[in-house]
C-alpha cells in the first residue's frame, strides 16, 4: 500500500511528538515544517520556556485529563529507562494556603492542590505531608515522585527519534495552513494527503485557522545554577493574583527554573527585572536550600526567560477539519500544559489522521 503523505506544521513538543507517534508506522511518510527548531530561543516557540514538568492541573473527567492520564506512562518510562532523553524523576510538593481560594491560580490549580486528585492513583507514593512539616501559612499540602523535563535536551531528542524513523525536517513560514499540502513542502516532492497543525499560538493568525479564541499567558522565569531538593508549587502569592511560584530542577545540569507568572493577555517579549527579584525571593523562601540559607544574591543567574503559553477558551483543539479541500488535524492551544499532555493529545491527534484517512479513501 502506498504510503500516506503527511506534513506537520510546528516543531514545539505538539508536533515533534505527534510527528514521532506518525513515523513509527511504515503507513505515513512525514515532514514535519516549522519557523522554529529546536535550539531556537525566540517569543514566538513556548516549547524551549517550559520548566517542564508533569503535575497535572486538568479537571476530573474532561478530555484534558484523559490526555494527561494517558502521557504519565511514556514520561514515566523515559524516566525509568530513557535517561538520554532528559527526563527525570523528581520529588514533588504541591502547597495550599486556604486564603488563596478563589483567586486565579487558586482556580486554575483547583484539582493539583486537593488532597484527592484526580490523578492521585498514577503515583504510588501520593500522600499528604503533616501539617507540622507545613511553613507558617500554608493549610496542606501533598507530595509525590513526578518527572521534570529537560527541554533543551528533550526537544532535540524527539527530533532524533523522528530522524530515525525517516522524518524530514524543513524550515519555512506559512501564511495560510492550505499551503502545507502545495507540491515542494512535503520531502517527496509531492502534495501532502493530510496536514497537522501544531503552530501553539500561531493558530491565532495563521490563515486558514485564525482562531480568535487563542491568547497568551505570559510566563517568566530564572534559570539558576543552584539545586533545589525536589519541585515545588503553591496555590498563590502576596505580590498579586497574576503571580505564581514554581521551583524544578532540571535533569543533566540544566540547572533550575524558578518561576513564576501566569499574565493573561500579556504578549511583553522582554523580562520585567522587579518580576524576576520578586520571583527569585518567593523561591528562595520556599526552598532555603537552594542559597544554604541565605539570600538571593547567592543565585547563580544562568539566564531570565519569557515564553507565551499557548492558552484557548474552552481548552485545547484536538479536531479534524477540511480546508481547502485537504483535511487539517489539529493539535494546538495546550496553555501550561504542552509537555503533561503531550502524548496523549498526539495519540488523539493521531486517531483523527487515521479516520480522516481512511474516509479520504472511500471517497
Ligand atoms: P510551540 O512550542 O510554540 O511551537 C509552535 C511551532 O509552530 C514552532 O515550531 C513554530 O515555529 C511553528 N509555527 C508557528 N507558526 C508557524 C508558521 N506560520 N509557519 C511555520 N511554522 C510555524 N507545560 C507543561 O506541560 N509543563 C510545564 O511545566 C510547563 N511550564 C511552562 C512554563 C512556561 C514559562 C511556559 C511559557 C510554558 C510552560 N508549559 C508547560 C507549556 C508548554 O511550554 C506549552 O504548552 C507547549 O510548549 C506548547 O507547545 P506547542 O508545540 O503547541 O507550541
């Protein structure tokens, strides 16, 4: 049987890793097209930015959680047996204060801060730490063994996996999705049979999608030398509800990411220094051990960053769609969590691809 021609648009861990899903079976002969590759640091790419780690903030019984549900067991096992991939296992505390609640991040982290996730059975060590090992303020909080992503090794090992299995890369800009299917884009010369679009925040205006209820969530960080014990997250701060703290530590010396911000509507590409010392002194805070104890002058700055998470109304958009006559999946819109969700919404991706196909066939 002849195989199927297909060109993904977009090189974040979105289409990297539906382009690997893709070229493991012989059916499928992929190009994968992008602005960015990885190695690539620019505003427009969320995919270098993210710490990244899998603590789930999707709701109990949507498609988000099913996604994050079904992308543990291949993280898991690069952690367990793929350390060359730059994911590793990492302790993980979740904080609650009590007087978050209602506030945004309190919102957004409804189901991360319970004491009975929905994603609680996934690890076998979840519990709740005592309230006596708790910092004055805090009400709860749980722990257990999650992973933390390199990304600066993790994004060019996917596209090693892909270059194994025969995918072609390719830099272009596309003005309109269409224009992935014109002859010359997929590596055969050829026009493409079906196109995926990954482009993250780019679906705002790429033509063909312009999908106006795309917007970004400013994110900044510090990328620090110093290493934190395990990772930490809370369900607020006192420097405004826009504010968040994060803290990982990166697996093979890729140092640690203090983070951070969830700015709604914020396109700003350049690092606020006020943000980034209040951001270093919450950290410092929340895990002493990162300075000994002492204060935030003893951080190592490796770099400050800013990355745009590629947020949707309504959640990310998974769906297949004829444009132009030539049939788009898409696979965009994953806000903060591209990485958590990633091969369960390339699965679903990839599900589509292979009912559009096999309509396309009847036709
Ligand atoms: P992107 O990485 O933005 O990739 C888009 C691709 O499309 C690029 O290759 C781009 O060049 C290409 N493209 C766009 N338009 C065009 C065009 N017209 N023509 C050709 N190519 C085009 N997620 C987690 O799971 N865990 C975390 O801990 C986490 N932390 C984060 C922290 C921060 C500070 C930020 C900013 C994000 C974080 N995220 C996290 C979210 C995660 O980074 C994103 O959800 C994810 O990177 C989105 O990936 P993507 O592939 O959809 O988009």
């Amino acid at each position: 049987m002849a195989q199927k021609k297909i060109v993904v648009v977009g090189a974040g861990v979105a289409g990297l890793t539906t382009a690997l899903l893709l070229s493991r079976t012989e059916r499928y002969q992929v190009t994968v097209v992008a602005k960015h590759m990885p190695g690539d640091y620019d505003i427009e790419y969320a995919s270098p930015w993210a710490g990244a780690n899998f603590m789930p903030v999707s709701v109990r019984n949507t498609p988000a959680a099913e996604w994050d549900k079904n992308t543990w067991p291949p993280l898991e096992d690069l952690a367990r047996n793929q350390p060359e991939s730059g994911v590793w296992f990492q302790g993980t505390e979740i904080h609650n204060r009590k007087k978050d609640l209602g506030t945004a991040t309190a919102t957004w982290f409804a189901d991360l801060l319970s004491p009975d996730p929905w994603f609680k059975s996934l690890f076998s060590d979840f519990k709740e730490i005592p309230k006596s090992d708790l910092k004055e303020g805090v009400d709860n909080a749980t722990s257990f063994t999650s992973v933390c992503i390199n990304t600066a090794i993790y994004l060019p090992w996917l596209v090693s996996q892909c270059l194994k299995n025969g995918v072609v890369f390719k830099r272009a800009i596309l003005k309109h999705i269409a224009d992935a299917a014109s002859p010359g884009v997929h590596h055969s010369g050829q026009a493409a049979d079906l196109i995926l679009n990954c482009t993250g925040l780019a679906s705002h205006k790429l033509g063909g999608v312009e999908d106006k209820l795309m917007y970004p969530a400013r994110g900044q960080i510090v990328l620090v030398r110093n290493e934190a014990d395990k990772m930490y997250s809370i369900s607020g701060t006192d420097d405004g509800s826009e504010e968040v703290m994060y803290i990982m530590t990166r697996a093979a010396g890729g140092g640690t990411v203090l983070g951070g911000c969830y700015q709604k509507g914020n396109w700003e590409s350049q690092h606020d220094p006020s943000l980034a010392i209040r951001i270093m002194k919450r950290c410092v805070d929340m895990c002493p051990k990162l300075t000994n104890g002492k204060g935030i002058e003893h951080l190592d700055v490796v770099r400050h960053g800013v990355g745009l998470r590629p947020c949707r109304e309504g959640g990310a958009r998974i769906e297949k769609e004829k444009v132009n006559g030539i049939w788009v999946v898409h696979n965009y819109g994953h806000a903060g969590a591209g990485y958590q969700s990633s091969y369960g919404c390339a699965q679903a991706a990839f599900k589509l691809v292979e009912e559009a196909l096999t309509d396309r066939a009847r036709l």
